[in-house]
C-alpha cells in the first residue's frame, strides 16, 4: 500500500511539473513543429521516409546539424569532413554546457539527458524560467527539455510524413535555418550592447570568405568565430 501511495505521489509530482511548464514552451512548439517539418520533408525528399526522420530527431536533436547531416548524406562518403562540419556548427552547444555546469550537478540520473537536451531555445527557458512553488527545479527543468524533444520529433516525423503524400518540389525549403539565424542576428542587432557576436560573425565570415572561396569558407569561418568569441568574452560578459 504505502508503495502504492509512493508512485501515485510520483505521478501527481510529474503532471504538475508538466503542467507549471508547457505554457513556458509554447513559444517552443510553435517553433519546432515548422522547423521540424521543413527538415522532415527535405529529409524524405532525399529518399529517407518518416523512421529515419524520428530516428535522427531523437539521436542527434541539433536543428542545424540535422539539417547539415542532410547534405551529408546525399554526398560522397566523407567521415572526417563530416565530424569537423558537425562540430564546428553545434560548436556553441559547448558554452551553454559550461554556464549550466553547478545547476546540473546535483540532479543525478536526469544529468545526463539535460546535457543531451540543451538545444538553444531550451538552454534559453532554463536560463529564463523559474519554478513555481512546489515545483522542484528538477522536475521542470526535465519536463521544459522533454516537451521541447516531442515537439521536435513530432515536427521531423510529420514533415517526412507530409513530404511523402504530398507532391511538391522542396527546392529551396533548406532555408528555413537561413532564415531563422537571420532573424536571430536582426533581433541581436537591435540590441546596442549586445552587437559584438553579430560584428564577430559577419567580419569572421566575410573575410575568410574572400580568402577561402566559397566552397571551402564553412569550417575556417566557424573556427575564426569560436576563437573571436572566446577572446571577446570578458568584454561581452562586462
């Protein structure tokens, strides 16, 4: 019986954790269900049905890494290439790991799946959200990056699903990180005191560019990024 009491107050504990953060994600789905689908679709335009878009959505979760696997994918086997391409483009996932270092600590077994789950609109909820009372911040934190891993999987495998029983030609449908990194840069200009990673990323890029072609700019750019950022921290952090 007393067991019995235990898991029921286990369950009440989850659902109202859930509960205190799903209004908190909403920003989130909305997000993820068309980001995940325009990845779904080029996915399964690639000849990859809706299983392999779950499997990636589950196992890899990097919206930009799953899109760049993509172009992997349907180019020469290149393992090296594919390591350093990867790397560089989750690169940031690496800072946000280091700044939720202490908060994660004494969580225990969930340790492990917040660190897996730390994509950058969960990284921004638990920089931002607080627990309600009587909500452990155990508990919501895992039920924010749960909610934000089903919205994405749910997006990728209804994209791949959609891409499948509709006909139409995704050309250009890959731009939708483009797009979301350009809005991302517009919103972090329209921060004065916040402009230094925009000028970093645009003059890095720009210059390695002109010096590398554009064939051969991705990985030297977002190294030279890295290492500006990393020697611009004190200055941002000021």
């Amino acid at each position: 019986m007393k067991q019995v009491e235990q898991n029921g107050t286990a369950r009440s504990n989850i659902t109202a954790a859930i509960k205190a953060a799903w209004p908190h994600t909403i920003p989130v789905l909305t997000g993820y269900l068309f980001m995940g689908m325009a990845f779904g679709i080029l996915l399964q335009s690639q000849g990859y049905n809706y299983l392999w878009a779950a499997l990636m959505a589950v196992t890899i979760y990097a919206g930009a890494g799953q899109f760049v696997a993509v172009g992997i994918l349907s180019s020469p086997f290149a393992p090296l290439s594919a390591l350093f391409i990867t790397l560089m483009v989750n690169a940031r996932h690496v800072f946000y790991g280091f700044s939720l270092l202490d908060r994660f600590k004494p969580y225990g077994r969930a340790k492990a799946y917040l660190i897996f789950g730390l994509t950058d609109e969960t990284f921004s909820l638990l920089c931002t959200a607080t627990p309600p009372p009587g909500i452990s911040p155990r508990s919501f934190y895992l039920s924010i990056t749960i909610l934000d891993h089903i919205y994405w999987i749910s997006g990728c495998t209804l994209g791949a699903l959609l891409g499948s029983s509709l006909s139409f030609d995704p050309k250009g449908i890959d731009f939708v990180m483009t797009a979301l990194f350009v809005a991302i840069i517009v919103e972090q200009w329209r921060m004065p005191r916040n402009r230094i990673p925009a000028l970093i990323g645009f003059f890095g890029t720009a210059l390695c560019l002109v010096v590398f072609g554009p064939q051969h700019f991705m990985l030297p750019a977002m190294a030279l990024v890295v290492l500006g950022l990393t020697m611009a921290r004190r200055r941002m952090e000021g």
